[in-house]
C-alpha cells in the first residue's frame, strides 16, 4: 500500500521518530571521512573548515546534525503539492548558501530518493528529476571540493531503481553572499529559477562581514530567483535566536523552533541518540520568478 505523505515523513525519514542516515548518504560520508586526514583543529575551524583536517572534523561533528536539520525543516515543503509539481514538471533547482560540503543538497536528493522509493511507483513517473541541478556557494574552496565528491558518491551508492536516473549538474560560487547576488541572478536565468533556497548556519559568519540590512536585503533578494512554488529555508542554531528573530521580523516572515531526535553519527558511547532544540525560517517567495529584474 502507498504511504500518505504523512506516514512518508513519519516513517521513510524518521523511522520510530529519530532521523537516521540513510544507506547512501552514511556511505558518502564514510568513504569521505577515510579519505581526508585526522589532525588538531580549532572548533571555529571544526564549524567552518578550511582544509582537508578541518573538513574531516566538521564531518565528524556536525554534518549529520545539519542534515537532519534540513531535513526536519523540509517535509513539510516535502509533502506539499508544490514539491510534487517540481519532481514531476521539473526541472528541480537548488541554491545552497553556507553549502558547506553540500550538506542541504544531499538532504534534498536524500528525500527524494526515499519518496520515490516510498512511493513504489520508480523515477519515471518524476521527469523533472533527469535534470537535477545544485548551486553550492561557499568561500571555503575544500567545503566545494568535498561537496561535489559526495554528491557524487550519494547517488552512485543509491539503490539504482530509486535514485535520480542521472547525476545532477553542480555548479560553485566561492564568492560570500550577498557579494555574489549578480552570479546568482545569471544562474537563476539560466537554470529557469530555483525551486529551493537554503541559509543554514550562515547568518552569524554573514553579519560579521556585513550590516545585518545588507544581509537582510539580499536574502529578500532571493526571492526574485525563486520559482512561484519554491520555498526559502533559513537554519539557526538554538544559540542564534536572537538574531534568526530579528532577520524574520526585517523580512516580515515567521520563525519557528524545532525539536528533533537524530541518531549520533559516529556513535560516540553508549548513548546513540541525542534530542535538541534549533531554530528555522521556511516561507514561500512573495513575488513571482524574475531572474532579470535589476537589483
């Protein structure tokens, strides 16, 4: 029998309501963490990594946490009619700002591949997903690097008969936003517009760059990148509140604060899951795709 989008949130994602790594996603992120090196690395290089043993430590600590924030932050995106009218008419478009080693791209194509194989019904019936394609902005070239590699390795260990019939087009931004908004608008014409929009955990790093109204009015920016059906998802931890609360109240949108249980990823003592608290933004544009307006 079919899963209702209900019981695909509830049981393909978080099986007895703890998130846990799929097959593919653990496999990329193994295969990634043998290859980089160990080394003593800072914890604002473990948050933000600048080379290979930096990288290897923020995917030991904090990948498979801001996965499954995305994720968690998604389904109700996930479950929606305008997320089904993207896979099935594509094609689908992401923007990963702060993408790290495409932490929120790899959660996308994630549960798009447990849909698909919770739906039962293959990747035929989605054409829109033969032309998957990711923006990965960063100024951490490694974070790049490291990103491509395992998108690669997240679908070449997909189950074939589930998994997007080809691999999606990647392109990188190593310009910090909003700096980079006149690239992103000729992406944006070019890929048709952008179904989805993620912000995680970039704020803090942004305002200590920018004036937060300079921040403000490029993510309202993004906006006009967007498809009509597309959603914008902003990423706090519980520690920003303050300021995801005050970026929501500038660009007049709602905030929200999420709770969610994930299995601990490399598990670390006896203890296997943890339960914490974080903070998102998930609201649709309020103007139509118009990749060519000036800014």
């Amino acid at each position: 029998m079919r899963k209702t989008p209900t019981e695909f949130a509830c049981v393909e994602l978080c099986p007895n309501q703890i998130y846990e790594l799929s097959d593919s996603v653990r496999s990329a992120l193994n295969g990634e963490m043998a290859r980089l090196p160990t080394g003593d690395v800072s914890e604002h290089e473990t948050r933000y990594p600048t080379d290979t043993a930096s990288m290897r430590a923020f995917l030991e600590v904090f990948f498979a946490r801001h996965l499954f924030q995305v994720q968690n932050s998604l389904t109700d995106y996930a479950v929606s009619a305008d997320f089904h009218h993207a896979i099935r008419s594509g094609p689908v478009c992401i923007l990963d700002i702060g993408s790290g080693p495409a932490v929120a791209s790899q959660a996308l194509i994630d549960i798009i591949n447990r849909m698909i194989g919770g739906a039962g019904s293959g990747a035929a019936q989605y054409p829109g997903l033969h032309h998957l394609s990711h923006v990965l902005n960063d100024t951490s070239g490694v974070c790049l690097v490291t990103g491509q590699h395992m998108l690669t390795a997240c679908l070449e260990s997909s189950d074939q008969s589930t998994s997007p019939p080809c691999r999606p087009q990647v392109f990188t931004l190593s310009t910090a936003f909003p700096g980079n908004l006149h690239q992103i608008r000729h992406l944006a014409s070019f890929l048709g517009g952008f179904d989805l929009v993620v912000l995680s955990y970039v704020l803090h790093p942004l305002i200590e760059d920018n004036h937060l109204q300079d921040v403000v009015r490029g993510v309202n920016a993004l906006e006009r990148f967007c498809k009509p059906r597309g959603r914008m998802l902003i990423i706090q931890d519980k520690f920003q509140e303050p300021l995801i609360r005050r970026l929501a109240r500038m660009i007049g949108v709602e905030y929200r604060e999420q709770m969610l249980t994930q299995e601990i990823y490399p598990p670390r003592g006896s203890n296997g899951t943890c339960t914490y608290t974080y903070y998102d933004c998930l609201y649709a544009p309020r103007v139509g795709h118009s990749p060519n307006r000036g800014l």
